[in-house]
DNA sequence: TCTGGGGTCCTAGGACCC
DNA sequence: TCTGGGGTCCTAGGACCC
C-alpha cells in the first residue's frame, strides 16, 4: 500500500504562543528569545519582513526592536509545553497514527486515507487546530517524510494555498523539486549543501536525479535514504512510540559570570536533579555521569574549558545521590581565576528501570529513597518546577539565567489565569 | 553588559580477541 | 626478517535536526 504523510507545523510557534492570550501583542511583531534572553529563536512574520535573522543575539538588534515596537519575550517553556499538548491531542482526532516530531511539529500516517480530498482534508485539520488552540499551522501532505517537509514549505511561503499543500499523486512534483534548493532538504545541512554544489546539484531535483553510489560515498546512507525519499520511496518510518533517550543533558549559561567553586557546585547539583526527574519520567537509570565548566568563549579573557564523568558501579536515579557526584566532579575540574559562563551536567549509559546489576559494596537506592524520589517528582509535576528543590542547589541562586521578558504562566498557573474584564459600553 | 539548549545517527580509528 | 584476516566494542568528532 501507498503510504501517505502529513506534516503539521506551527507557524512562529513560540511567537504565537504568545500572542493567543496576549491580545496587546495581536498586531505588534513579536519576538522571543533564546534561554538567558540571548538570541531571537522564535519571529512573528513582520519581525522576519524587518529583516530579523533567527539566532540574533539580542543585542545586536535592540534598535530595531526599539525603532519597530517590536515585543519581546524570555523563553516561558512551560506555556509553550502545554500549548503543544493542546495541539497534539486535536491533531490525534485525525488519525490514530501520529509521532510527536518535536515541540511544534508531528507527523501524520495518512495511509488508506486516498479516498478522501487529501488537501480539503488538510484544511479540515488546520482550521480545527487553529479554533481549539489559537495557533496557526502549515501542514504538507507526500508520500514520504522528506517530500512532506517541502510540501509544508510550500504551503507556509505561498499564501494562494491556504495553508496546506499535497504533493500525492501530483505530476507537478518534479517541478516542485526543481524549485527546492538542495540546502533546503530535510536532512541535507550546510556540509552536504557544499559537497553537492560543488558537483553541480543545486536543486532537489537534480539531487534526486544523480549518481546514487556518488551519493552514498560523498553523503553516506544517509544521503542515499534522502535521495530514495525523493523518489518517493519511504525509508523513514513513522516512529509512533519514540524509544526512550539514550542520554539526558542538563546545561545551561549563567546570568553573569560565577566564579567560586560554591555556585558552581549549587548550579550542578540543581542541573543534576534537573537530568534526574527526566531520568525517572522515562523509568531509567544512569550508569553515568558528567559535568563540565566553561568560561566565555566570546570574550578576550582566559579560558577554561573541561570535563569529568564518573561511572557508578550499579545504575541509580537517585536525585541525592547524583547531586553529590556532580559536586565531587566539579571540585576536580574546578580551577579558580576563571570567570565562568556555562556549566552541563550529563546522564548516560542509560538503562531501563529494574535491568540495574546490584553492587555488593554500593549503597543501591532504598524503597524508601525511591519513594522519597516519587514524592518528589509528583510535587513538582503538580505545583510547577523548581517547588522543591534539593538543598546543595541553593536558595540565592546567583548564577540563575535571565529572564527580563517572562509572559504569565496563563495555563498552568492559577494565578496567572488571564480574566477578561468587560467594559460598559 | 549582552552570543541557547537538547537531542540523534554515522564514521573512523584504536584496543582487543581468535 | 617476516607481521593475516575478521570480528566486536568503545570513543571522539562530524553532521544534522528542532
């Protein structure tokens, strides 16, 4: 049988996000920056006519936000993770068959759906969303998960089709290829775009026209899977339950530049517990850890870079137990004179809960230390992260990252519920 | 003053084994 | 003086994605 996918992605995504209960910022171009208020990540469409390029820092255009009334936001994650799962769940109303592609894109099996008008069926979809959710989509409708990544560009870029654009059955599709730029091909980076110039493929179509053993040796198979989504051939399924991480990352820059041993190990040890709840939420435990500090790569001052990982003779997701490890780490990798930017902490080796190998000389996490854990984690599911915290991680915070533009917790906040006031006419 | 964060997959090369 | 061939596992680094 055909297969058939649909991509569904959310334009502007954080932008929008904000704009759904912020009716002040509805016809201002609005703006939202990356964790520590430091690149533009996320631009309304008049920002991008402004000339606004993604990964700005900010400041490097604050005169333009000042000059074109531009609002700005800090990263408020925990709206934007709600606002996805609203959508999520309208888009499962559609199809039974979805993964969760990333925090604002999913994909769609729409196999055995060819009976149907494909692009009225898009349609259908995207007003839905836009009614239940406020956020605006663009979904692109092939054959393959490649080809649908162009038809959805197709339908954000050209407003005569409304959104949405099928590529299934569709002679035009050569043409299409034609016009897609190769660097513009999911999957096909800076790197790749090089190596087909310089071979004189410029074009999606003349990508999928070329010599596929060059492509395998130039681009490995990688490229040659790419290549073979172009023919329409599908080798990248649909990956409805997504396999549990195989590593956890925590990291993060500092607000200002920390130099004591002290904070660094506050910073680590909240980082840790940070990893350790996403740990527990897949029900793994770490073989290992790391840590690592580094000093401010763009500034004119010495620097430090450097890294340590220590591997535990059983598994554990024992916030506690992590936490003191990461300090012992960071002790070892710490040397003092340097003004510090950015520390990570990183969990790996992971394996499911209960395939753990017991140590006769390690200290395995107690039952009752695993319901301590669970207590925790259920708190901070219910009143919001950082409620509870583990005590080496401080209460001063000093290296904590900025946040000066913070939009309300609209939809997971009480408090932050927006109210509308009616107003006597 | 001010430059994000969190992932995956693939390959090459070294260590080690039979 | 000569130094096969095949395999696995691990790690670092490159490339790419959102």
């Amino acid at each position: 049988m055909k297969k058939i996918f649909a991509l569904v992605d959310c334009n502007n995504f954080y932008a929008s996000c904000e704009r759904v209960f912020n009716p002040t910022v509805m016809n201002r171009p609005v703006a939202v920056l990356s964790n520590n208020d430091g690149c533009v990540v996320a631009r309304s469409d008049e920002v991008k006519a402004l000339g606004v390029v993604l990964g700005t820092p900010y400041f490097k255009c604050q005169k333009q936000v000042r000059k074109h009334n531009i609002a700005i936001f800090s990263s408020n994650y925990t709206l934007y993770g709600d606002m996805s799962q609203r959508v999520m769940e309208t888009l499962e109303q559609f199809t039974p068959d979805i993964e969760i592609y990333s925090i604002d894109e999913a994909f769609l099996s729409l196999s055995g759906f060819e009976h149907l008008n494909l692009y009225q069926y898009g349609r259908n979809i995207r007003r839905t969303v836009e009614k239940w959710t406020g956020i605006p989509v663009s979904i692109g409708i092939a054959a393959t998960k490649t080809l649908a990544k162009i038809a959805t560009r197709i339908a954000k870029k050209e407003k005569s089709f409304k959104g949405v654009c099928s590529l299934v059955n569709d002679s035009r599709l050569d043409d299409v290829l034609k016009a897609t730029p190769v660097e513009n091909i999911w999957g096909i980076g800076r790197r790749s775009a090089k190596k087909l110039h310089a071979r004189g493929l410029y074009n999606a179509k003349r990508f999928k026209y070329a010599n596929a053993k060059w492509v395998k040796k130039h681009l490995t198979v990688v490229g040659l899977r790419i290549q073979q989504e172009l023919w329409e051939t599908s080798c990248i399924p649909l990956e409805q339950f997504p396999p549990p991480k195989k590593q956890i990352i925590c990291s993060r820059s500092f607000g200002r530049p920390v130099t004591s041993l002290h904070d660094l190990r506050e910073a680590v040890s909240d980082y840790t517990h940070q990893a350790a709840m996403k740990l527990r939420k897949q029900k793994s435990l770490a073989e290992v850890l790391q840590v690592y500090i580094a000093t401010n790569r763009f500034k004119a001052e010495p620097q430090y870079c450097n890294a340590m990982h220590v591997t535990f003779p059983s598994a554990t997701a024992d916030s506690f137990q992590l936490a003191r490890f990461a300090c012992r780490c960071m002790e070892r990798i710490f040397r003092s004179g340097y003004r510090y930017k950015k520390a990570g902490v990183v969990l790996a080796g992971l394996i499911p809960e209960g395939e753990s190998q017991a140590d006769l000389f390690w200290n395995t996490s107690s039952l009752r230390k695993q319901k301590l854990m669970d207590g925790l984690d259920v708190i901070n599911e219910k009143y919001g992260h950082g409620s509870i915290r583990i005590a080496s991680a401080g209460i001063r915070q000093p290296w904590q990252m900025k946040r000066d533009f913070m939009s309300p917790h609209y939809t997971t906040r009480w408090n932050d519920i927006p109210v509308v006031k009616a107003t006597e006419s």
